[in-house]
C-alpha cells in the first residue's frame, strides 16, 4: 500500500479497496485505487534504489504472487494478485 501512496499520485478523497478471497489452495488478492493509471506487468525492474531507499516493491511482490490481471476501469486501478498456499 505504501506503493500506492507513494507513487500513485493525489488521493484527494479516494479509497485504497483491499479484497481477499480464498480458492482452492489460493488467495486471491483484489487492490482497486483512483491513482495515476499503472500496469505493473509492464514495469521494468532496475535493481533497488541505495540513494532513494526502496525500489524493490514491484521485485517483492513478483516473488510471492502472480500478477492475475491489471484493468483501469472507471478510473481506477484494478490489481489481482495470487498468493499460493502451499
């Protein structure tokens, strides 16, 4: 969520929307923000950032989930994660 805050833009208002739901031996993972639009399987991975501190967020996530699906509708960012459980 920090990501999101962070590099989403103004959030004058807007809502972070977490859903979790279970299928199988999967959690499925559901992050809708009204911040600037942002794919993430479209990003490139650089390394972390020494000076800034961070730039490891996208590389974290990538590591524990997969990246189910991205759709900016009614401008929100739609994120669906999967985290494994076994």
């Amino acid at each position: 969520m920090a990501n999101v805050i962070e590099h989403g833009g103004p959030h004058s208002g807007g809502r972070i929307v977490l859903r979790l739901r279970l299928a199988g031996e999967t959690v499925l993972l559901s992050i809708s923000d009204a911040g600037r639009p942002f794919d993430p399987r479209a990003a490139t991975f650089d390394g972390p950032d020494p000076e800034r501190g961070g730039g490891s967020g996208l590389a974290l996530i990538a590591s524990f989930t997969r990246i189910a699906g991205y759709a900016r509708r009614a401008g929100r960012n739609r994120l669906l994660l999967e985290l494994p459980l076994a």
